[in-house]
C-alpha cells in the first residue's frame, strides 16, 4: 500500500500547490486593485518582456485577467453552494431510507470501527461513502442480498478505508480545483487520477483486513455483472466506478506497477499557463 500513498500523497500536493499558487496571485492581484496594495514578485519580473505597457495587447491582457479571476471566484462559490444544498438533500434522503434493524444487525455482525455505517432500502445494488466532516458508509438491501458475508466484508473494509481517509473531502477539492482552474490541464489530472489511487489503495486495505483477494475479487465481479445488466439504472455506486480496470489488473497481478501516465502535452500546457497567468499578474500590479 505504500507505494500508492506515496503516489497519491504527490498527486494531492500537486493539485494544492497549483491552487495555491493561482488562487494566491488572484488575492494579490485583488488586494492591488481594492486596496492599493504594492507587492513585489520578483521571480517573473522576466515575464514584462512579453507586454507593452499602455499598448492595446496590455489592456486586452487586462481585460482577460479580470475576467478570468471574475469566472474562478465565481464558479468555485457556485460550486461550493451546490455541494451544500445536494450534500444536505442527499443525505436527508438517504436518512429516510434507513433500515434500522438490518443497520443494527450489519453492525453487530461486522464491527466497523466507528459504527458509522447505514443500510437503506435500495433494490439496487450499492456501495459508497458520504459526507466530510463525519463520513458515513451507505449499503444497500439490493447489495446485502446479491453478496455472501465474505464478499460484504470485503466491501464494508473498502469503505472504511474511505471512510477513514477522508476520500470524498479529498476528491471534492480537487474536482473543484479543476474546474476553477480548467484552464491549467495538470488539475484534471490530478483529479481523475486520485480517483484511480484511492480505490487501489482502497483495495488493498480490505485484501490486507480480510487477508484474501477472493471476496473482493467476487463481490466486484458481481457488481460489474450487476451494472450492465439490461435492467439496470445508473446509480451511485462508488465501489464500482470507472476505475474497474485498473482495479481488476491489480487483483490479478498485485505486485504489477500500473502507471498513472502523465502527457508531456498536459506537463508544457500547464507550465505555460502558469507563467503566462503570472505574468499577467505582474504586469497588473506593477
């Protein structure tokens, strides 16, 4: 498992340190223009070459820097107030489908570590977990009747390790950080492929708890059977998200890297963005 912590580690810094450097040179540039405020960024004084002051292209690299800055605060309040209003109404629902007697009894039969864990009445088949600041985990009576206890136990130590690595904080950050900044390719990345890492590393930790690939290994085969199944209606269901391949490999083959390929078009984009977003930033406050 460490070696996809390590990666998963990088991955996450990676998509903050961009955040971080964008979202503070639009504070800066904010501060300047609000404020008046005079700050000093020396490192891309070399980036002034590439602008006229007072020419129609400075006022135009103006004009798209405002704009930019405008669209980033507002699609990252839009989205942060969606989550709010979904994430209350999701969980209200999903309140009111609580079965409490098969809740008692899966806890009683399973132990998860902090007994945060539901069963709702659901004929489909699912499996996930929800909530930041005390996430729970979410079963379905369609999931609990389709698997036996080895495959269920499987499943509940998947979600815990979710559960207890803050996965859907963790994934709603860095989905918003890439759509604030779609226009740096590298956020994307990040994004989707912490997706791919947690469930690896969610896999190997219910492989290490219940010390046999078999019961993951066929409650995902189930579950992918379920899924395309004629009658079946997409749902949410985090246990088998598009990842299936790569998790699939890793049941096979354990000890095979699989890469989490990065484009050399995606590293230059992004590079250039930055410095040329930097550079605007300069040009602005100078």
């Amino acid at each position: 498992m460490m070696r996809w912590q390590r990666k998963s580690s990088i991955v996450l810094a990676l998509s903050l340190l961009i955040a971080g450097l964008v979202w503070s040179q639009m504070g800066m540039y904010l501060a300047h223009l609000m404020f008046g405020v005079n700050l000093q960024v020396n490192f891309f004084k070399f980036c002034m070459s590439l602008f006229k002051e007072k020419s129609f292209y400075y006022f135009l690299v103006i004009t798209f820097l405002n704009a930019l800055i405008v669209y980033t605060i507002l699609i990252t309040l839009i989205k942060f107030a969606q989550q709010y209003v979904l994430s209350r109404r999701f969980r209200n629902k999903i309140m009111s489908l609580r079965v409490r007697t098969l809740t008692d009894q899966i806890i009683r039969d399973y132990k998860p570590q902090n007994n945060k864990l539901i069963v709702i009445d659901h004929k489909q088949s699912m499996a996930f977990t929800m909530g930041f600041r005390s996430p729970l985990i979410v079963l379905s009576t369609g999931l609990i009747e389709m698997l036996d206890r080895h495959e269920l136990e499987a499943v509940i130590e998947h979600e815990a390790f979710h559960q207890n690595n803050r996965d859907s904080l963790k994934i709603f950050i860095l989905q918003l950080i890439s759509q604030a900044l779609w226009f740096i390719p590298l956020t994307k990345w990040t994004y989707q492929n912490y997706k791919i890492i947690s469930e690896l590393m969610a896999d190997e930790y219910a492989i290490m708890k219940t010390g046999s690939e078999l019961g993951l290994g066929s409650a995902l085969l189930k579950l992918i059977k379920s899924c395309f199944h004629e009658n079946a209606t997409p749902v949410l269901a985090h246990f088998a998200d598009g990842s299936v391949n790569y998790r699939l490999q890793q049941l096979v083959d354990p000890q095979k890297n699989i890469p989490v390929k990065l484009e050399t078009t995606s590293i230059v984009i992004s590079i250039y963005v930055l410095l040329l977003f930097m550079s605007m930033i300069v040009l602005a406050v100078t």
